[in-house]
C-alpha cells in the first residue's frame, strides 16, 4: 500500500521523500496505514511517499508475520536504494526476536536514513545506535492514529523525517543537549545484551506505560545499575500514565522513584521529559 503524497505549498521540482514502513512486532491494520497516508497527503502532497512494506498486514500470532518475514522486511527497506527513511508502523512485541538478525545484514544505504520509532521499536534502534547510526529518533508513529489526537503526532513524525524539523523535538533534546530515549521496560530488557547501546555523556530519557509502580521501581533498580547507564549525564523521566492502582498503595510517586534510584547509583537526576505513550510524545533524536 502506497501513498504517494505533495505539498501544494512547495515547488513541484523539490525532491520527492520516500519513507519506507515496516512492522517489527505487531501488526498495523490497513485502515490505518490508509490514514496515516492521508494524513501525509494532506500535509505534504505529492512531495511525500509512504511506502507499506506488505508484511505490515501479515499475521502469525502475535506477530505481523514470522521471525523471518518480520526480519526480511525491515531489511528489504532499508538496503532499499530509493528510499530515505524507515519509519516503523506500530510497536507491541517482536523487534528483539529479529535484531540480532536484521543488523549484520544492513547495507551502506541503511546507514544514510533516518529511523524513526518508539516502544518496542527501541530493541531495534538500540542496536542500530550501537553500530554506529546516528539518523535515529525517538517519536511518534502510525499507530498513534488510533487515540484521540493522533493525526497531530503523526504530523509532528512527518516534519522531522520530511524537513528536520525542530519545532516537534522534546524541548531538553532540543537545547543542544545530546540525549536517548527509550521505553524503560524495553531498556531494561537490553541492557547486558548485543543491543545495550553506548549512553556515554548522554541524557537518558525514559517513559512506560500501564505499569504497576513496583514495576517500575524495580526496573529503575536495574537500569541505574547498569554500568553503560551510570556513563550517561543524567535521566529524564516521561510520562508513565496509565499506572494501575496497587494493592496496598506504593506511596512513592515517580519523580520519588527515579530521583532515588539515580542518587543511589551517582547519577543525576534532572527531572520530566515530555514523551510518553501518547499522542505529546514528542521526537527525541539520538545523539
């Protein structure tokens, strides 16, 4: 499914942006692949191409589509010659089952594009920013449409891939500050793997979802244990809602919970950042 979309407001000789979408863990409906091209349709015309990898339709389960299809997909696009970014579909569970697979065989091509995601999608850009990556953000992506708002986020993916816009950028990536961004199970989860990426010197943002507090405070314990995490400048915690209620209640907010674990392990502190599983999410480049 392609969307091959202009923007009436710029001249018809500019270069056409092909974007190209996959889906490393769950699958994106067609519905909203439709309208997240219309969406790019609207905001840029023809000067834009949404490019759907068909695998983003697949399903094997849990998954669009197998390890192997899942893998052969991301890779398709992105030794794709005529295409100049990777934008993943949706997130949910899957991209560390095809990493360790999909880098080896990334081609010079893939080095040139941006890569854009988030959630699940931070298995893969972990890794891409451990081999040496650097077009790669933190941000919103198609299946965002499915809250209220969405389109908004959507646009705001659109003008960083399209125009390196800064006007979408989380305010403390954008002071020239150099930062990371990652869902903090996710995070987690890497950290001690092939994946865990290089945080030296950077400002580690992290978010989550529907976790229970315990569970991020024990996630909070081992990531600020990590050693790769105590070599960054700090930590930035986003949005975490919605927290379901424990039983009994665990008291500490989560400013108390990321402010301890960082004094604990030496590590500063510096308060929110605006991202989150949401339609604010704002982009968060790599570096």
């Amino acid at each position: 499914m392609n969307g091959n979309l202009v923007s009436p407001a710029r001249g018809s000789s500019e270069k056409k942006v092909r974007i190209g979408l996959c889906a490393p863990g769950g699958r994106l409906t067609p519905d909203l692949a439709e309208r997240a091209s219309r969406v790019a349709n609207e905001t840029y015309g023809r000067r834009i191409e949404l490019v759907f990898h068909p695998q983003c339709f697949a399903s094997s389960g849990h998954f669009a589509g197998s390890d192997d299809e899942r893998a052969r997909a991301v890779l398709d696009l992105a030794n794709d010659p005529s295409l100049d970014a990777i934008w993943f579909a949706r997130g949910g569970y899957g991209a560390c089952r095809i990493a360790e697979t999909v880098l080896p065989g990334l081609g010079a091509h893939a080095f040139q594009k941006k890569w854009l995601g988030y959630s699940d999608a931070g298995f893969l850009l972990a890794g891409l920013f451990r081999a040496g990556f650097r077009r790669l953000a933190h941000g919103p992506m198609p299946v965002d449409l499915i809250r209220e708002g969405g389109e908004e986020a959507v646009r705001r993916a659109l003008s960083w891939l399209v125009d390196d816009e800064s006007h979408g950028l989380e305010p403390n990536a954008s002071e020239g500050c150099p930062s990371i961004a990652f869902n903090i199970t996710v995070l987690s989860h890497l950290l001690g793997t092939s994946l865990e990426p290089d945080l030296t010197g950077l400002v580690l943002q992290l978010e989550d979802v529907g976790e229970y507090m315990y569970r991020i405070d024990r996630a909070m314990f081992h990531i600020t244990s990590s050693a790769a995490v105590r070599r960054c400048a700090g930590i930035r915690l986003g949005r975490l809602a919605p927290v379901p209620p424990n039983d009994p209640d665990f008291v500490l907010t989560e400013d108390d919970i990321a402010a301890h674990w960082c004094r604990r392990s030496g590590l500063a502190y510096l308060g929110r950042a605006d991202i989150g599983h949401d339609v604010d999410n704002k982009i968060v480049p790599f570096g």
